[in-house]
C-alpha cells in the first residue's frame, strides 16, 4: 500500500514540475525555439498524464485481497484424574434350570425299584426330602443313585431341575465343597481372570447351580457370585439318602 501512494506522489511531482516549466516557456517571447520547446513540454506533459491515468486504471482494476481471519485457539480438555469404572452386567438367572439330582416330594417315603415299572422289585426306600443324583431321564421314571441304593424312582412323586433347586436351597442344603489344598476362588468362570481368594479343603459354599457353567461351579461369596474349578470341588447336599 505504501509503494502505491510513493509512486503515485512521484508522478504527480513530476506532472507538477513539467506543468511549470511548461508555465515559464510559454511566457517567453514567441519565436520559433519557444515554440519548439513548448511543443515538447506539452507533449511530455501529456504523456506524464497518460502514465498516471494508466497507473491510476491499473490500480483500480486490482482485487482487494479480504482479511483473513485467524481462528480462536480450540481449548483442549481438560485431564481426568480417574478413568470411568463400567457398570458390571447383573446376572439373570434363568427361569429353567436343569439339575442333576432329585428331592423325594413325599411327606413320608417312596420306593426305589429294580426297573421302571410299578412290578419291578423294590431295592431301596427314599424318605421324604432324601435326594439322589440322576443317572438316567425318562418321562415316568428317573434312574437314580441315593446313597448305596440305585435304581428307578417314577417322576410323580419327585422334584426335578427348577423345582428341585428351590426345595433344597430353602432347606439350606445345597451346597459345594472345596476338595483341594489352596484352590483359587475366581470372579469369573476361566482360568485367565482375577482370583478373589484361595480356600482351604473342606470349605463349603451355597452352590448356585444357575450361574454354574461345565468347568465351573458358581458359588456365593460376601455377596457376589465368584468360581471354583470343577476339578477341584464337588456337589455337597446335606439331605438324607435311599436305604435299603
């Protein structure tokens, strides 16, 4: 913007000067040297006019360049001391639960048989509230073992899988039991998650049959449900058992 205005100033002096001395020589007597040297002057006076119209159009002609603007500085967020903890998923227990064992739905006794059948030999008795483990399922009659008796009970005098669970817990007889020396009490059902403790053989859980996968047993602790290798506890149901 400067070098314009010094350029446009020099013109216009120099329009100034020539225009002056235009002024003396026309002053001068009229003879044939003024005339010549007013013939020049006046032609570079119209050539120094020229010039600044032209410079004058050229300038006129060029874009004025738009102010940029400069962006505001974009805060950066602030750091935070501690990172979000996430919400654990609540288990859900399912409305089905298949269980291997039984509870006898007497109020007294029943009979454990040879075969599935009514004419089968009896081999065994299970009293009221005695349990046994399944061996083999049938529509009318269940195999089972109870004790030192195995042999056939008819489902309509049993609990089986939901019902089953129910009735034993509400007895506050189901239950696992640790069988090794420092096993590891896991949160979750692998090998590969935090251990929450180690327990001591012979230590006995309420056992959750419903959270329970094929490796793990799931099992009540403070609270929270945590993991025992199946390799390393067992079922243990604090019920009666089949005679003979």
């Amino acid at each position: 913007m400067r070098k314009r205005y010094r350029l446009l100033a020099g013109l216009l002096l120099s329009l100034i000067g020539i225009i002056w001395v235009c002024f003396l020589v026309l002053h001068e007597p009229d003879d044939s040297a003024s005339k010549e040297i007013q013939d020049t002057f006046t032609s570079q006076l119209m050539e120094a006019k020229q010039k600044v119209e032209n410079e004058a159009k050229k300038q006129a002609e060029k874009p004025t360049p738009e102010p940029t603007s400069t962006p505001e500085p974009t805060a950066d967020p602030e750091p935070t001391d501690t990172e979000a903890t996430p919400t654990p998923t609540p288990l859900v227990a399912p409305e089905y639960i298949k269980f291997d064992y039984i509870v006898a739905n007497i109020t007294d006794k029943m009979n454990v048989r040879e075969g599935a059948g009514q004419n089968k030999k009896v081999v065994g008795t299970l009293p009221a509230d005695g349990y046994g483990k399944v061996i083999e399922r049938g529509n009318e009659w269940f195999k089972i073992k109870s004790g030192d008796v195995t042999g056939y009970v008819s489902t309509q005098y049993i609990l089986k899988d939901t019902d089953a669970v129910k009735k034993i817990r509400e007895l506050g007889a189901l239950k696992i039991k640790v069988t090794g020396n420092d096993v590891n009490v896991r949160k979750e059902p692998n090998t590969t998650c935090e251990v929450r403790l180690q327990a001591k053989a012979g230590t006995k859980y309420d056992y959750y049959p419903e959270y329970s996968t094929q490796l793990f047993y799931a099992v009540m602790i403070d609270g929270e449900i945590s993991y025992v290798s199946t390799s390393y506890a067992e079922v243990d149901i604090s019920l009666k058992t089949a005679y003979k």
